[in-house]
C-alpha cells in the first residue's frame, strides 16, 4: 500500500505535496483536518484545502489549523486537490457532487463520510462515475461542530470503505491509505451491506434512546421519575441528544433497512412483556444477553481503542 | 438533623461509637462500609460489622478495610448494631429479614438497598414492623462484587428512601444521616411511588439495552454488523452487561409497574416505524427528545456528580 501511494505522490504535480479538499467543516471535516495535519515524521503530510457553506466554521477551521487553505466554494476547494472528502449532512451531499463533478482533477478520488451508503453511491455514480468510494467513520459525538473537532477523533476507531464492482484498485488504494492516515482501521463492505449494518448497531440504538427519552419524559410524572434517574437513564438515553437533522437525513435515506429492526425491537419488547411473570425464561434471556454483550466488549476492546 | 444524629449517638451504650451492621458485602454493601469508614475530621465515625454468606467476600472485605469487625451470620451482624444494613439480592431480603428480627436491639433501625421497594416494605411491615425504612442508593455498576467496591460511589448520587404513614420520624431521621454520611443525596417518596419511577428510568433502560442485543446480536448476519458498531452500540447496550439474577429479581417484583413500559415503547417504535417516511415529523421528534433530554442532563448536571 505504502509503495503505491509513495508512487501516486510522486505521480502529482513534479512532487509537490499532496492536496487534499475537505468539504463541509463539521465535527467530522474539522477532525479530518486535524487529524491529517498532526506531525509525521519524515513526511511533511497534504496540504489541506477546505470549504463550509458557512463562513464562520471556515474562519474557525482556519484558526485551528484544521485547514491551511479556505476555498472560495466547493469546486473551488475539488479544482485544487488530488483527494476530496465531502462532510457535509447526508442530504446536501448530492448537490455537493454534482457542483464538484467539473472541477475535479485527472485521476483525483472523491469519498464522503455520510452514515447511509446506498443512496450516496447512486447519487455519486450520476455525477462522479468512477472517482468516488463511498466512506463512514464510525465515530463521532452527539456534540456537533467545528469547536468539538479533534485530531484524535479516528484513533483506531473502524471507517468503512464501500467499493462497488466498478470501483478502480487504485480509488481503493488510495481512500485506504487516506483511512490510515487519519489514525482509523478500514473495513471494506458493499453500500447494502453497510446500510445493512448500520441500521443496527447505530440507527436502531439511536431510535431506541429516543424512544426511551419519548415515552419516559411526556409522562405526567416526569418530575417524580427524574429524581431516580441514574446512570443507566443517562447512558441509553445519550444518543438522544444527537443532532436531529443528521438523524433526520439518515433515516430518510435508510428507511427501507431500519423499518424491520424498529419491528423487531418492538416484538421483543412485547415478548419481554408477556415473559415477566416467568423467572426462568427472564434469567435465561438475562444470561445471555450478558454473554453476548461481553463477548462483543472483550473482542472489540482487543481490535480497537473503542474500551471502556 | 444533626443535634437529633448527636443525641441518637449518645443514646447509645454510654458514648461508644454508633454501630453499622451491613449484610452482604458485594458492591453496594462493600461501598456503603468504604464509604462510612473515610476519614472525617473531629468524628470517629461509626464501627462497621458485617456478614456475607461467601466466606470469600468477608474476608475480603476486611482486607479493604470496608468492614471492622466479621459476625458469624445475619443475626450476629444485627445483634450488635444501632443500624442495620440488608444489602443482599432483592429475593434474599426477605429471609435475611426474618432472620435478624429477633436479634434485634431496641432502638435499632433496619434499612435495605433493594432495587424494588413495595414488596420489601411489606415483608419488612410483617418482621420487622416500624423499625424499618426502605432505601435505595441510586448508584451502581454492571460490574458486581466486593472487588469493584469503591469509597466513592455514593457520593453526590441520590439515595431514595421510602418512609410509610407508620415510619416512626426518627427512623426516618437516622435513615437520612445515615444516607448522609455516605455522601449521598436523600429523596423521600413512597414505596409504590418509587416502584413506578425506577420502572420508567431504571428498569426500562435496561430492558431497551437487552433487547438491542438480543435481536441484533442473534441476527445471522451480526459477525458484518459488529464490524461497525461503534460508541453508541456500546452505550445503548451497556446495561445488558448487568447481573442477570439482579435484574431477574427486580421483573419478578416489579413486573406490574414494568410492563406497561414495555408495552409503551413498543408502541412507539410502531409508531416510529410507520413515520419513518415522514420526513417532517420525525424530524419534530427527534428535536423534542433532544430538547428534553438536554434539559434532562443539564438539570442533573446541576443537582448531582452524574454530568457526562
């Protein structure tokens, strides 16, 4: 990997460093910049172009050294770079393609880091064609924005890629090589399948703490619960707290693969509910869910810092 | 408070320190003798005995220093004490009750830190009678044992207690010292009051969480979906971790109060389920959970150490 991306480098401008656009300057386009811009030694690392439709968290990600460079607009930003990450909210991600598309350089790769695959790699492959690889850290915070961004953020967290058929090696090769650049782990896995997959372990536990907060928090005797609110309401309850529009977007375009977890959720909650008054089966799924959920801790306290 | 705390102490065998019995020492029993044995300038403070049923646990107690003295059983504990602690699983306290009744001293007063509070307090009312007051630390881990006992636990956590119509008011006085002086917080409510509240923030979360990992994690294709569990996953399902027989015997005593909680989140993930292609409103509910649940955090941040 370090062979060919050593070759694209030198491939570039008569060996000038690598540009890379980051557009839209969130939590996500803010801790890319950070994160590409920490000391290496021996490489002097990309210049980092960026742009937000919003002039203040470009100012700030100026500040903070996110970013070397603010670009007049998105094509701008594109028309510059070899590599191009688009972060901004789901649903304004079609239109960021299409403004791109004439700009982009020869042999520059475009990817994203929305939280739904399926409907991203369609729009990209309307406007980008074989450019672009679809992209999504799994991390993140339910505290948005530019002043919440950190180099650290991607530290052995996982970023899935989602190359289809058509994607060339080397748009692979070298969104890979971006993954590790920024301190993450890449996994590799189709547009469905990604959706799939996160339908469950993100989307599913963030309708189920929203659910949590709707029904406990509505209820007349809301006041008299709170006072026995403890870590455990605090802790289901916390995705709650995301940011509404990146919920909204996300399950607007992955509705299909939601609908049945929010199903099943709801029929093993009404078993739960008719097996109360039987011990023995309580204990058992008790059991096992404990079995389950620790081993899920002990293997991924092994492959990543994501312990507790 | 403090001059009635005075004049109990002196009441006591001419000046001697006050004595604490705890039995059980796990966590809770282990962090209520750690936490009453710290340091506190011009007080002694009390003498603490204390009793498990594994052996192991005693002595390991006494080597953290949670506990002074090890009594030879239950009634040994109480027969010694001005203050008695039942801190065993909610289906043991029954027995545990029945067994110190006769042992103990005139004056003394029984509390216990059982997750449900009505049955308990009725088979306190039939052995105990009005030396008894209901309590439950709100505070907790889903790791168990004397091990993970820790002088701190309680601090700024709030401590429920639940006086009766026949609780006598220096029980109830002695209870809220005693509550004190392990860096707690007192709330009062009544015994089916508070049954009805740990259903919707206590009980109710960990059923969410358990459920989250049953039917995900069972799913055929859950070896891709953990490939991308990340923060939330582990949050949300962090309490399915907790002690299975713990949570099997707060369902079986406090099923009533529980399963309508169930019914309703499952309504409401039916609901969200049919919303889902309603942009519109599920954006409106997911800035009302937010909103509240922000509120949530933000009045606890205040009252308590539980900020995030």
């Amino acid at each position: 990997m370090k062979d060919t991306t050593a070759a694209d480098r030198s491939a570039t401008d008569g060996g000038r460093a690598p540009v890379v656009a980051i557009i839209g300057l969130g939590l996500i386009g803010g801790s890319l910049g950070l994160a590409l811009k920490r000391p290496t030694p021996g490489d002097a690392g990309p210049m980092v172009v960026g742009w937000d439709q919003d002039r203040r968290a470009g100012d700030r990600a100026l500040q903070r050294d996110a970013i070397d460079a603010l670009a007049a607009d998105a094509a701008d930003a594109a028309a510059r770079a070899d590599a191009v990450v688009v972060a901004v909210p789901v649903l304004a991600v079609r239109e960021i393609f299409e403004q791109i598309a004439p700009a982009l350089r020869p042999g520059a790769f475009v990817t994203d880091v929305a939280s739904t695959k399926a409907e991203v790699c369609a729009w990209a492959a309307a406007s980008l064609g074989n450019a672009f690889i679809g992209g999504h850290p799994m991390a993140g915070s339910e505290r948005g924005g530019i002043d919440q961004a950190r180099s650290d953020l991607f530290d052995g967290a996982t970023y899935c890629l989602t190359p289809e058929l058509s994607t060339p090696a080397h748009v692979l090769q070298r969104a890979t090589r971006f993954v590790q650049d920024v301190g993450a782990r890449v996994v590799t896995m189709s547009p469905t399948a990604h959706d799939r997959a996160v339908a469950a372990v993100s989307h599913l536990p963030f309708l189920l703490s929203t659910s949590l907060v709707d029904v406990t928090m509505s209820d007349p005797e809301w006041e008299a619960f709170r006072m026995l609110a403890a870590t455990g309401f605090r802790d289901v309850s916390r995705l709650a707290s995301g940011d509404p529009r990146m919920h909204h977007d996300i399950c607007v375009t992955n509705a299909d693969a939601i609908r049945p977890w929010l199903l099943r959720a709801a029929r093993s909650l009404e078993a739960l509910a008719a097996m109360l008054d039987d011990g023995d089966a309580v204990l058992q799924l008790f059991e096992r869910a404990k079995h389950d959920r620790d081993a899920f801790l002990e293997e991924t306290g092994r492959l990543s810092n994501m312990g507790e």
